[in-house]
C-alpha cells in the first residue's frame, strides 16, 4: 500500500492533537511559559534548517518574491477568515472564547510539511514501498502535535490534511518524479526549500514568543518560488549543484 506511511503519519498528528488538548487545563502562567519554550525550540529548528542553504541567495529571492505574491493575495488573511469560520462552528470552548485555529494550523502545517523527510519519505513508499522514514517522521510529528496543542489549539489536528495530501502526492508520483526529475535538481531543489522553509519557521517561533507578529502564511508562496528559481538554474547552470 504505497499511501500506508502517510496516512500513518496523518494519524499521528491527529491522535498526539487530541492527547495535547486533552492535556491544555494547566495553569495560565505554566502555559506561557511552555508556549516561550515551544516557540525557542521551533525558533532554533527553524536556524538549523535555515543553514542547510548552498545557495542563500536562492532563499533570498524565494522568500522575497513569495512575501509579495502573499501580500498581494492576502493569504495571510485568507487563512485567517476560514479559520474564524471554522472557529465559528467548532472552535468554541468551555468558556465561549474562541481557539485560534488558523494559527495552529499553518504554524503546524509548515512544521509537519517543509523538510527533507516529507519528500525523501514519500518517495521510498512511491518507489520501494518503504515506509520506515515517514513512520519515523509521523512519530517525531505526533510527540510535536501534542506539545503545540496544548497551546495552539485544535486547529493543530487540521495539518493533518495538507500533510495526507502533500506527501501522498509525492508518493503516488514517484516513478514519474524520478523519471523525470533529475537526482541532482531534486537534490537542489530538497535542499533550498528546507532552507526557505525553515526561516518561515524561525518566524513562526518569534511570533510564538511575541516578538515579532509576522504574517507567516504570506510567505508560504516562497516554498512555489522555490521550485521555479531551482529549475532556472539546473537549464541553465547558473550555480553548482550540491552534488557537483
């Protein structure tokens, strides 16, 4: 079953979300405390991947170019308004106060998403039927998606979808992805959208904090800049690949 690895990793996500919501009735002041801790450690996950970069100047332009598509679609807000709107209809607790739902959605979905594991995972099961990596990747995610919930909210459980839905593209494409695609662009292209990716997730960590209120959804468009500036360069030749 080439889709039993991601769907075990959506599984996951929504089992540790419930776990972690039904961990959420602790104290105000110990709740800030670990939302500080989560966004720290989202924050420096975020540098690590950040790093990863060959070419930082591919990041550069992704993140620049995708910050003014974003702007100029207002994803950010887009987002926000399907989130009410679902906030509206299941997003009521206890008290009637409402869960942020939108942000714990794309917070989640960008951390469960971007990385090598998605796409090197997915592949092994399209390819080889292998499903170790992503069981090992659904694992990591489910112990993450319950800490995030317990601060987050429910909206955490709905980056299951995009997560089913990515990588069980990837999965169900992968004969034509590798035929297609050559190893050394898709190495490239693995390696600077993991970098783009993680300074979103630096972003995310600041905003988790309270330093900074960036509208992160407005620069998911990066992650698609990505993939037209790495196949520029790779018919071109304009940079060394990373296995060159």
């Amino acid at each position: 079953m080439i889709l039993l690895g991601t769907l075990i990793n959506a599984l996951l996500i929504i089992i540790g979300t419930i776990i972690g919501r039904l961990l959420k009735n602790i104290p105000e002041n110990m709740k800030q405390t670990v939302m500080y801790a989560i966004g720290l450690a989202v924050t420096v996950i975020g540098l690590q991947m950040g790093f990863e970069s060959g070419q930082f100047l591919i990041v550069i332009i992704s993140l620049v170019i995708g910050a003014v598509i974003g702007e100029w679609i207002d994803l950010d807000h887009k987002l926000n308004q399907f989130g009410q709107w679902l906030e509206s209809k299941v997003g009521k607790n206890k008290k009637g106060e409402t869960i942020g739902i939108a942000q714990g959605f794309v917070s989640a979905t960008l951390i469960f998403v971007i990385g090598s594991m998605s796409i090197l995972g997915s592949l092994d099961s399209g390819l080889r039927n292998d499903h170790d990596l992503l069981i090992v990747k659904g694992l990591i995610d489910g112990f993450t998606s319950i800490i995030l919930a317990t601060t987050l909210g429910i909206g955490v459980l709905l980056s299951a979808v995009p997560v089913f839905l990515y990588q069980g593209i990837i999965a169900l494409f992968a004969t034509q992805i590798s035929r297609f695609i050559p190893e050394e662009a898709l190495a490239l292209f693995i390696q600077e959208m993991t970098a783009t990716g993680g300074i979103m997730i630096v972003a995310i960590g600041l905003n988790m904090i309270g330093l900074t209120n960036i509208r992160v959804a407005n620069l998911l468009p990066g992650i698609f800049v990505v993939v037209i500036v790495v196949t520029v360069i790779y018919q071109f030749q304009l940079m060394p690949l990373p296995s060159q």
